[in-house]
C-alpha cells in the first residue's frame, strides 16, 4: 500500500486530473459548441476523447517521473522528506515506470491516428515524451529555453484536443 502512495504521489495526480479537467472544458466548451455552429461533428467523441486525455495523462506522468529522477540530489538537500526516488520507488523501478508510461501514451496516440481523421497525436505525443526527457537532462538548467519549453509542453497538453 506505501509503494502504491507513493506511486500516485511520485505522479503527482492531482496536477494529472487538472489536465483531464482542462481537456474536458476545453472539448465540451469550446471544440464541440464551434462544430455544433458550424454543423459538423467532432472527430473525437467518447471513446476517442477519453483515449487522447489517457495519452495526454501518461505523457505527463512520465515526465514528472523523469523529472524526480533526475532531480533526485537537488530534492535531497532541498526538500529530502518528500523524496520518493530510490526510498520508496527504487531508480530502476523508477525509469522502468517512465518508460512504460511514456511508452503506452505515445501508442495510443497512434491508435487515435490510425482509427480517427486527426493525424499526428501519436507524433505529438513521441516529441512530448523526448522534450520531457530533455528537459529533465539539460534544458532545465538554461532558464529562458527550459522554462519556454515547460509552457509549451504543458499549453499542448491540457489545450491538446
């Protein structure tokens, strides 16, 4: 049970149900009453919908599991009682559950290209995934570039739909 706490916080769910809420509101909001006025239908309704916020909920698990990852000697001076990474979730459990995450994100979304009309979730979801990843690595550290690309990231995912 501690293992499975620990997950959901290493996850950070509560920031993963913003981005399903943003997704929701956006969809029902704004994409389905501008189809609606303009007499089409949307391509991702029910099922569909709730893959591409699937995906888009993976992807950002990842990263926040990436980003623990390697931020693991900075969170041990800065904040060493919330340290989740190699005390509650080993470093190999850790980068096996990114990859994993990462990973069925990135095939759903090419599940949704190859069963919908709406074409590069799958490509858009491979790029967040890498960006992610790079961000975590290097990108963080130059201020202007890493904090532009965490706009970008996070603007594509809760706006994605």
């Amino acid at each position: 049970m501690k293992k499975i706490i620990a997950f959901f916080r290493l996850i950070r769910w509560p920031n993963l149900l913003f981005i399903i809420i943003t997704q929701s509101l956006f969809m029902y909001c704004v994409i389905v009453p501008l189809y609606q006025q303009a007499g089409l239908q949307p391509f991702l309704t029910g099922k569909n919908f709730i893959l591409l916020c699937l995906s888009s909920v993976l992807i950002a698990a990842a990263g926040y599991i990436i980003n623990d990852y390697f931020d693991l000697n900075i969170d041990l001076i800065n904040k060493p009682h919330k340290i989740i990474v190699d005390r509650l979730i080993s470093r190999r459990w850790t980068i096996i559950l990114h990859f994993f995450l990462s990973i069925a994100g990135i095939v759903i979304g090419f599940y949704l290209d190859f069963t919908t009309r709406i074409w590069f979730v799958g490509i858009s979801n491979l790029a967040c995934a890498i960006m992610l990843v790079l961000y975590s690595v290097s990108l963080k550290r130059k201020f202007l570039v890493g904090m532009l690309l965490i706009s970008l990231l996070t603007a594509e995912r809760k706006g994605g739909v």
